[in-house]
C-alpha cells in the first residue's frame, strides 16, 4: 500500500505545477463566473425537473461535473509524460509494477478531481440556491468518481497508444471540446434541441453526470438518477478494461 501511496504522491507533485493548477482553477471559475453571470443577465431562468431557477444555478452543477475531464485529462498525460521520457521505464527498474503505478494514477485523478469539485462548489456557493442532502452528497461523489473513471480510462488508453505529443494534445483537447459542449453542462437537452447534438449528448456520459449532480444539488434526485448511475457503472467497467488492456501492451525495454 505504501507503494501506491508514494507513486501517488510523486505523481502529484511532479504534474501540479503553478502554471497547470492556476489553467485547472482559472478555466472553470471562468465558466462559471463570468459565462454564468453574463448569460444569467440574458437567461434570467431555467427549467429543470420543472423547478425554475436562475441560470448559474443551472451551469454550477455542470462545472463542478467537468471536473472529471481535467481529472481524466491528468491522468493520460502523466502516463505519456512518463512514457516519453523513459520515466516509466525506472519506476518498473524499482520495485514498483504495473498495477502500483495504474492505480496510483487512478488515485490521483480522483483527488484532483474532488479537489476541483470541492473548490468550484465553494466558489458558486454565493450565487446558486443550493438544496442539497446527505443522499445527495453521496450521490454527487459516487458520479464523479464513475465519470472520473470514465474519462481518465478514455486518456489513459490515448496516453498509452499515441506516440505523439502533439496528437496526444491535440486529441485530448478535441475530446474535452467536444464532451464539454455536446451535454448539458451550459444548456439542458430537449425535444427542441438539434438532432444531431441531442443524439450526442445523449451517449455522452458528462450528460449522465452532470444530470445526476444538478438533481442533487438541487435535492430533485428521482428514478432517472438510478438509472444514469447504472450507465456510468457500466461504462466505467468499459472504459477501464479498455484502457487496462491499452496500459499492458507499453512496449519497455525492462522487463516488468
């Protein structure tokens, strides 16, 4: 267990800098903020569950949910870090394996991603009506670690399989883009929504998290939610075994 706990802590140390902490807090305080402000001054309310509420009440949810995207984006980029400067190659020289640094990454991706999550809740705080309950609270950290899961999976087989820096962030940041905008972070899906972007939120799993976020926060969790917790359980099982199979086949010059 101390293994894990010190690739976890050297993961950690080694990724977080000033510069990337400042983009991971800037960009969602961004969002939330100023997009949520300023639209808040043209959408004076939204529906959801048929309650009315004011618009950055709407997207807060959605940004604290996004933070599973900067968690998973963390976690592809510290194993093609690693990879491309051979730094795999002597942790597995030590006597750490293949699972100790697997899950020492998955660990760090969870705490990156609560960490942003407590911190984007704490910020929205002044300006959102928040409802939620105890079942709502376990309910909001059951769905972000799935989603973490889910999209750290997703980064981690990308980190594994591209051989490229500029592929690698050049398809992560496509990814984000597209999961970010193609769900109901900033506007809810309905029957008045383009086909083609309703199809894609639909499969999209941020649209299950950031739902399942939004009723808690908003203390309007119902049938939908179990519903949306077994998709994001199914595709985190998915998603992982994929990614899983992705991290084996490194190619190292040690054998580990």
């Amino acid at each position: 267990m101390n293994k894990i706990f010190r690739l976890t802590y050297r993961i950690l140390v080694s990724s977080l800098d000033i510069s990337t902490i400042g983009l991971f807090i800037i960009m969602p305080v961004g969002y939330l903020i100023i997009m949520g402000l300023m639209m808040g001054s043209i959408v004076p309310y939204m529906y959801f569950n048929g309650l009315k509420i004011s618009y950055v009440t709407f997207i807060a949810p959605g940004v604290v949910a996004d933070q599973i995207l900067i968690g998973g984006s963390l976690a592809g980029w510290i194993l093609w870090q690693d990879k491309r400067i051979g730094m795999l190659e002597q942790i597995f020289s030590l006597p750490y394996t293949r699972f100790h640094y697997l899950i020492g990454n998955l660990i760090s991706m969870i705490i990156v991603t609560f960490a942003g999550a407590i911190l984007m809740t704490l910020v929205a705080i002044p300006f959102i009506s928040l409802k939620i309950s105890i079942l709502g609270m376990l309910l909001v950290i059951v769905f972000l670690i799935l989603g973490t899961f889910i999209f750290g999976s997703i980064m981690l087989a990308l980190g594994a399989v591209v051989k490229s820096n500029q592929v690698f962030n050049l398809i992560s940041n496509i990814v984000i883009f597209l999961v970010t905008f193609a769900s109901s972070v900033f506007y809810p899906i309905t029957s008045e929504t383009p086909l083609l972007l309703k199809v894609i939120a639909e499969f999209n799993p941020l649209t299950y998290v950031v739902d399942g976020i939004r009723s808690a926060y908003l203390n309007q969790i119902g049938i939908k939610d179990i519903y949306e917790f077994f998709i994001l359980l199914i595709l985190s099982i998915v998603f992982m075994a994929i990614a899983t199979v992705a991290y084996r086949k490194i190619k190292l010059s040690a054998t580990v």
